[in-house]
C-alpha cells in the first residue's frame, strides 16, 4: 500500500517541499484553511481543514492512515506538528517542550543566558533607561510583526510599543531586550546524530520595513573565526536539547567584532530560503528538509557546492498602494519569478503585502555589486 504524507502548509513556499515529496512516490496531501493559497488552488490533495484544531487533525490522521507528518514553512505549522507528534509516533519532529524553548523568545533567552550562548540581553521595565535603545517584540511573533524600537524614555512610546507587542502576540505576552545593531545574516545548518553536517551563511537586507528581510544572497566569505563560534553556539543547542535531525535555521547580528542569536527555527524559511540555497550552491535544501519526516537519513559525502552569485528578493512595497506594473531598467537574468500579485490589486505595506518574488544573478563582481546596492536602495525596481 503506498504511503501517505501530510504537509502542513498550503503556501507558495511549500511548494520545493511538495514537489520533494511527490519525487518519491508516496501520496501527499496539504492542509490549511485558505483555499486561495498556491498549493491549496493547484494540487488534487487539498484538505481544507484548519490544522490548528488540533482534535479534527488527529481525527484525520487516524481516517486516512497518515504515516509522515511534514512541518512546511511557518513556526505555527512547527508548533502544531509538535503536538500531533505528542500523541502519534512520527518522524524527527522535536517535542512540545523543546519546540517551546526554541520558538518561544522569552524562554529561548532564558535558557541561551543559563548556557552563555550570544544573544541579546533582557531587560526589565525598570532598566530600560540604562540599555537604550531597546527593542520590544511579542514572545511569540514572527516576520517582524509587533516589534518597535525605543530610543529614548518615553512612557507613551513604550506603553504603545507594549500594546503593538501584544497586538500579535497570540500568547499575549512580549519581552523587552537590548537592542543589538549590525548587520543581519542568517545561519542554516543541516544536522544528523546530534553534529552540524554542512551549513550556509546568508547575508540579508530589509529594505521595505527594517524588521522584515526582502533581500539577501549566500555569502562563501564569511569571517571564519565567528562561523565557528555560531558552530559552538548552535552545537550546544544542539546537545542540550536533544535535537532531531534535520534543519536547524538562526538569524543573528554581526557587527565586525561581536554576534547575537537573534532567532532561532527548526522548520524551513519563508519565500523561497530553499530555492536561494539551490540556486546559490545546487544543494537541494527542500529535499534534506524533507527526507527527515519520512525516516531517511541525509547523506552528506560527496555533496558539491557552487558558488554562484544569486540575489533574491521580496518584492513589496513600504505603504500601502495599488500594483499595476514592474519596471526594471537595468538588464538582469531572472532565474525565477514568483508572482504573488494581480495588476489592480490593492497591496498592503510590507511585511502585510507581497508583490512577488524575484531570483535573479548575475557572472560579473562590478554587475552584482550595482544590482545588490541598487535593489538595497530601492531603485532597481519602479512600481506603478
């Protein structure tokens, strides 16, 4: 009988996972809540069913013998999977609590403190004025939602910034931390027996709203002496709780000298991360994601890596407006293009609103360097 798969995410994202695990034969399904997502209109094994109702996923899970629970590309997908695993006996999915620690900003501060990991220091209400600036966040909010930035003491701007906090904070909670100033990269690593078996470094930019990542690339020459302290760092993690192999993903800030752990995530990240890795390096990020929930070990000997120049990017816009046209003036091979817009359509200011999703690259230093700075600058594209 063949083998069924549930993927736990019907966005556009999901799709390199879905198209991973079709390869291998078994019968996938995707389940969300939206029909008017990209998998949701364009696969034949669409369930719409909300999967955080935690009880009517168990349910189907038992009707239609699903023998792999896959995480697709959202914390709450994660989260939720977790909890179908407390229950079931699926595949290199963490537990309840390791994926609490993990996702949940006040607790991974807590336990990255009892283990001297980099990261940013809590601040109490009462201490504000001696770590300005600071940053309030929800404890549980994602693609910079709910998340101001205080330069000064100002009772109103931080009882403001608290209720934005709370705002998208599903737990209605939020933590208060220094605000740590560099540049952004993120760290994706793939694990196997408890040890890092490859990893990338990818610098990113926010060019729409400054807690929202729209542009990034790979980056082959980053600082050696860091990237094995962020080894150390994520290997430590690694040990004390016990993880499951498979991907271990982490934003972080690096200032030319220093580093904080900013984010920490074990399922795979949104627009596209994997089809920048492949693009970049041809490694097939979505299938090592994937292959974990279906019990097969990822082999890394013999994996060969480019080292092509490849910039992706979210196109958005920084207010609300309406979309009716793209222009780019200077020439670039588009690798892929994600259209996630109609002409006409009312788009919502960044990270609320997407345009679409651009791969482009190019063979020369001096054209890059022109379409990264230009693309950072916000003039490689005119939006009509």
């Amino acid at each position: 009988m063949m083998k069924k798969a549930l993927l736990l995410d019907t966005s556009f994202s999901a799709k390199p996972i879905y198209d991973y695990l079709v390869k291998t034969g078994i019968e996938v399904f995707v389940v969300g809540a939206n029909p008017n997502d990209s998998l949701a209109k364009s696969v034949k094994n669409y369930i719409n069913l909300d999967y955080s109702k935690i009880d009517d996923i168990n349910t189907l899970l038992k009707s239609m013998a699903i023998d792999y629970i896959v995480p697709g590309g959202n914390d709450f997908s994660y989260k939720i999977s977790s909890e179908l695993n407390a229950s079931d006996d699926f595949y290199n999915i963490d537990s309840v609590e390791v994926n609490e620690i993990i996702n949940n900003k006040e607790k991974f501060r807590k336990f990255a403190t009892s283990l001297n990991l980099h990261i940013p220091k809590i601040v109490k209400a009462e201490e504000i004025n001696d770590y300005l600036p600071v940053i309030i966040k929800p404890v549980d909010g994602y693609s910079g939602h709910g998340i101001t930035v205080i330069f000064e003491l100002d009772k109103d701007k931080i009882d403001n910034a608290i209720t934005n906090a709370l705002k998208f904070s599903k737990l209605k909670s939020y933590i208060i931390e220094e605000y740590a100033q560099g540049q952004l990269y993120s760290h994706s690593a793939f694990i196997s027996n408890g040890k890092i078996m490859i990893d990338f470094i990818v610098k990113e930019y926010s060019t729409a709203n400054q807690f929202v990542v729209d542009t990034s690339y790979v980056i082959n020459d980053f600082a050696k002496d860091i990237l094995n302290q962020i080894r150390l760092d994520i290997s430590l993690i690694i040990e004390k709780l016990d993880l499951c192999d498979g991907l271990i993903h982490t934003q972080f800030i690096y200032n030319g000298s220093s580093f904080w752990l900013i984010e920490i995530t074990r399922r795979c990240p949104g627009d596209l991360y994997s089809q920048l890795i492949k693009f970049s390096t041809g490694f097939p990020y979505a299938e090592y994601y994937s292959r974990p929930f279906l019990n097969k070990k990822n082999k890394f000997n013999n994996i060969e890596i480019n080292n092509k120049s490849v910039i992706r990017h979210t196109i958005s816009l920084e207010n609300e407006g309406f979309f009716n046209s793209l222009s780019i003036d200077y020439p670039i091979n588009i690798l892929k293009y994600v259209p996630l817009a109609l002409a006409g359509d009312r788009i919502k200011e960044s990270p609320f609103g997407r345009i679409g999703l651009l791969f482009f690259d190019c063979e020369l230093e001096s054209d890059f360097n022109y379409l990264l700075k230009n693309t950072i600058d916000r003039k490689l594209f005119l939006i009509n």
